[in-house]
C-alpha cells in the first residue's frame, strides 16, 4: 500500500466524518433559533392574553359592583 493509497483511506472516512458533524451542527443551529423565534412570539401572545383577560375582569368587576348596587338600592327601598 503506498503513502497516497494510505492517506486516501484514512483521510476520506473522516472528511466524510467531519462534514456530517458540521451540517448537523448547522440543523441544530438552525432549530434552536427557530424554537428562540416561536419561545418569544408565545410570549407576546401570553402577554397579550393576559392584558385582555384583565381587562375583562376589570369589566366584569364594574359589573358586578352596579348589581350589588342596584340590589342595595331595591333593599334600602323595601325597607322604608
């Protein structure tokens, strides 16, 4: 076997070896900022969401206070 046979036969398997490490460390690259991307849009969503559902209960507390108003009012009426 010479030098070139030698060098060919160790050489191309870790080429082959080192390309397929350096592609998968792009694929993963690749996924973790596609994860990064969707983390922050839920985020916002959650964010937002909150904001509303807040806002909902805020209105459903302004509700809930002119009831029991109102129901204090008919009683101070039945009262008299």
């Amino acid at each position: 076997m010479t030098d070139t046979q030698l060098y060919l036969a160790i050489g191309l398997p870790i080429i082959a070896v080192l390309t397929s490490l350096i592609i998968s460390l792009v694929h993963v690259s690749g996924i973790r900022e596609d994860m990064r991307a969707m983390r922050t849009e839920f985020r916002e969503e959650l964010r937002e969401f909150r904001t509303e559902i807040r806002g909902e209960i805020g209105s459903l507390r302004a509700d809930l206070n002119t009831l029991t108003g109102k129901v204090i009012e008919i009683d101070n009426r039945l009262e008299r």
